[in-house]
C-alpha cells in the first residue's frame, strides 16, 4: 500500500502562552500542500511473522535515528494498542520534505502510518480516534489526520476546520528552505508569548494585500534575527511579487504565495 505525505504551511502562528507541562498554546491556520511529499509504502510481512518491522528510508536526511522515526513510533503505538491486531509490517519511506523546516514532513509521516495501518489491518478508527492516538506523537500530527485547512489551537489539539482554498482566490504556493535547518527548541526558546491581537480567521477574510499586516509567524523575529538567509527569502519572495510571504511553522522554511498566472 503506498500514500503521499503531504507538507504544511502555517499562515500566521500565536504563540499564546507557556503551559505548566512545558507545552505551547498556540493559534495558527494550517493549510496542507500537496506539491511536496514524501512516499511512503507498508506492506504486510508473511502471515502470522510476530518480529520487528522492517524499515527502510531513503532520500532526503533526517536528523534521528531510525528507531525514532515518526513512521515506527506509529507502528509500534498501534501494535501497543491493538495487540494481537498489528503484526509486522516492512515500511519504506522516500524523504523528499527536508527536516528542520517547519513543514511538519515527520508529523505528516506518522499520520500517514497511523492511516495506512488502520485500513491494512481493517482496525475500523474514525479520524477522532485517529487524532487522538496521532497527538501521542505530536502536536502536529493530528493534523494530517484530516489533512485539510484548519484553525488549529491548544497545543495542536483543538482543530477546526475551515473554508479555505489558496487556488479560490487565485494563488499558489512556492515554498524554499535555506541551507539551515531550525529546532522547534531553539525557536521556542527565542520566543514570549503574548495575547493574540488579531484573530487569523477574521484576518484571511480581509484581501490578500492586507495580510502582511494582519497575519504574522510569531517565530519569525527571534529566528531569523539568529538566521539571516531565512530574513533574505523572505523578502526576495516579495522582490520577485509575492502577494504574503512567511516563514512556516518554526522554520527555516519560507514560502510566498504568488496570482496563478
């Protein structure tokens, strides 16, 4: 079985407030981007065979060893929960969605997993179960569970659906990532959370040109103040016409968004 793990990028992100368990709350408009992805393939091993999974990945690097990998944490959250239900399984994935970018390529990847093993193995979870064996790997990844434009609040918990379609108002995405990578950590650390001034639904209802004023990454300052090529990309998206140009998630991918020609 193959799928296509999709990137994200985040129009606008509110780093609202630091919780007692070291987690953010935040706000932000995610938007999936079917334009990068990586591939991801999980076939059944021979029946009955109760050893490890074989995993393979290819392309692009990622910064874990494999062992860590989004797509085996999935794999063995669900043998966990439904023992004698899961068995092994070889899982290859091609990388293509660079690490350390702010497109949530891991997440992505380990929503896919939690998607494609809930049909291999005819374990019947509606998306609300998914989302929540998804947020046991992380906050993004629930997500890419539905895998639609969301307002997505709490710690990437809370999401909302909404009517949104960059092509219905006659834009595409471009998105570039320097040659440096950023740590979610680091661009936390670099951060103080702050009431929201503007609420990015109401803002994506004004016209696009007003969006540069309204509609802002709250990571942006710190990290590209440590990264000046991430500030570079930025403004040569608007140098070359870009209609709103950010920075995505916690970077050091920037995208800008361009009239379809």
């Amino acid at each position: 079985m193959r799928s296509y793990p999709n990137c994200k990028i985040n129009l606008g992100l509110q780093i609202l407030s630091r919780r007692p368990d070291g987690y953010h709350d935040i706000a932000t408009v995610m938007l999936p981007v079917s334009g990068l992805h990586d591939t991801l393939d999980i076939d059944l091993l021979p029946t009955g065979d109760p050893g490890q999974p074989r995993f393979e990945i290819s392309g692009t690097a990622v910064d874990c060893d494999d062992d860590q990998n989004t797509c085996l944490r999935a794999y063995h959250l669900m043998r966990t929960v439904f023992p004698g239900r899961v068995s092994a399984v070889s899982i290859r994935l091609h990388k293509a969605i660079p690490h350390g970018a702010g497109l949530g390529g891991g997440s992505s990847d380990a929503a896919f997993t939690l998607r494609m093993l809930n049909v291999v193995f005819g374990l019947q979870l509606d998306d609300d179960a998914l989302c929540q064996l998804a947020l046991r790997i992380g906050a993004d990844c629930p997500f890419f569970i539905r895998n639609r434009p969301a307002y997505v609040t709490g710690i990437g918990d809370r999401i909302e659906q909404v009517d949104f379609d960059l092509q219905r108002l006659g834009l595409r995405v471009e998105v570039v990532k320097p040659d440096v990578s950023v740590s979610t950590r680091e661009a936390y650390a670099g951060t103080t959370p702050r009431p929201a001034i503007v609420d990015l639904r109401d803002a994506l209802r004004q016209p696009v040109d007003r969006w540069r004023d309204l509609i802002v990454n709250d990571f942006e300052t710190s990290v590209m103040a440590q990264h000046p090529s991430i500030a570079q990309l930025k403004q040569d998206f608007y140098a070359r016409g870009a209609r709103y140009a950010s920075m995505s998630g916690s970077g050091s991918a920037v995208f800008g968004l361009f009239d379809i020609a």
